[in-house]
C-alpha cells in the first residue's frame, strides 16, 4: 500500500483499522459502491425494540459509511433506503420511516454540506408523503454544487420499475419521431435511468448475510462485484468498509472476458 494519509490513519486509527489499512491499495478504490442496507428490523428485534428503532440506528451507520467513503476516496455512494415493495409493510412502520427520513435530513444536512455531499434521489419522489418529498428535494437542491461524494438515495425505488420507466421515456421519444428504434443502444437505455450521470457501481456491499439482490440497481450492477456480511445495518461501521474494499481488490474483474 502507498503511505496512509494523516487523515486515513486518523479516521481508521483504532484496531483493527491499522491492519485493515495496509491491505488497500489507495490506488484501486472502488468508485462506486452500492450498499443494500439489510438487518435493521433483525436488530430492533434481538433488542426488545420496534423496527423504527432499528431504522433510527441505521441512519447513525450511514453517516458512518459516508465518512468512511470520503477517507477512502469513494466518489459515488448508492444507499438502498425505502423499496417500491416496502409500502407493503406495517402502516405504524412506514409512517415512522417518513417521518425518520424528514427528521435525519434536517440534523444532517450541515453535515452534508461541510463534507461537500451531494445528494441525489433514485425513485420516485411524487408517491412519497409531501413533507418527505420536500425534504428530499431542498436536500438535494443545497448540496447540487458539492462534490466530495455522491450519495444516491435509492427511494420508493424498484429496479424494475426503473427499466419500465427508462422504456417509456424511450418510446414516448421513438413516437414522437425523436429517436429511430435501430438507434436504440444499451447507451441509450442507460442514459434514460434516473441518475444517468452516475457510472455503475463497481462494488455492491449487502449486510445481514442475505444472498439476494432484491431488485436493486438491476441495468446498473450487470458486472459490480458482491461482498456479503453477516453484519446487521445499525453495526455496520467503517471497518466493515475497508474489508469490504479489501475484499473488492482481491478479485480480477474480466467482464466476461478471461
């Protein structure tokens, strides 16, 4: 590994951080990482909690992800937040998540604009409860100009529902005589998801030790690399992280090749 900054070795100082450190390589840093954070409602529940409980505590572990990825030189981070399938759970549990989601916008965003975050939502906001949607909004809205990290939000989001969505905008433009369906490329489809500017991820993170992708990023994650931990969201911490990215360099990424 190349010399730790002051900065890294401050961040990451406490064991196991040291020896975490010296397995990455600064100059292979993934530059996407997708997280599908997975576990909160597990660990409300081994703590005679309610599953908003669980949720609040998740929220503390992705300010942790973020700090971590900023050290890292990470430059797009995607957190699966709320899916198009979760309206489907409890309503005490739902309304408690919208009501979260507001609430850790508003603490959070002086932070998010002294680290340089910018944030940008993956979904569809127009469903959402309106004061959560606003909240999103003005969020995004303060941190466009920022540009230490990316962090998409992924809410009320499906993977599917994306393709759909990417498919219409396409055809509406192919009946409007705009675009020629022999033009139609994977660059095109591409283009018409909904945070188009972002690369796809290099690195998908899921906790809980679930071994599924939930319809996640399904277009964006075709060649991402998986890493898989037993660890519930809410103790997801920056060390987890660096194993993670450790993990991440010992593969050989062939895209199919050999």
């Amino acid at each position: 590994m190349a010399e730790t900054s002051a900065e890294e070795a401050a961040f990451f100082g406490d064991p196991p951080g040291p020896e975490l450190l010296e397995r990455i390589d600064p100059a292979h840093i993934p530059a996407h990482v997708a997280v599908i954070m997975d576990g909160n409602g597990r660990w409300a529940a081994a703590r005679g909690l309610p599953r908003v409980a669980g949720h609040r505590a998740g929220a503390k572990a992705v300010r942790e992800l973020i700090a971590g990825a900023i050290e890292l030189g990470i430059e797009t981070l995607t957190i699966y937040s709320f899916s198009s399938e979760n309206w489907s759970r409890p309503q005490d549990e739902v309304s408690g998540l919208m009501r979260l989601f507001v609430e850790v916008l508003e603490r959070e965003l002086a932070n998010l604009e002294r680290m340089k975050v910018r944030v940008r939502v993956a979904g569809r906001l127009e469903d959402l409860p309106p004061e959560t949607a606003d909240a999103f909004r003005r969020t995004v809205e303060a941190t466009a100009g920022f540009d230490a990290l990316t962090l998409v939000v992924a809410l009320n989001y499906g993977g599917r529902d994306e393709i759909v969505h990417a498919v219409r905008s396409i055809a509406a433009e192919v009946a409007e005589g705009a675009l020629a369906p022999r033009d139609i490329a994977e660059s095109t489809v591409a283009a018409h998801l909904y945070v188009p500017e972002v690369r796809d991820p290099d690195l998908v993170i899921r906790t809980s030790g679930e071994m599924r992708v939930s319809n996640f990023l399904l277009w964006q994650i075709a060649y991402a690399e998986f890493y898989v931990t037993d660890e519930l969201w809410p103790d997801f911490d920056r060390y987890e992280l660096l194993r993670a990215v450790a993990d991440f360099q010992s593969r050989s990424r062939r895209y199919g090749g050999r």
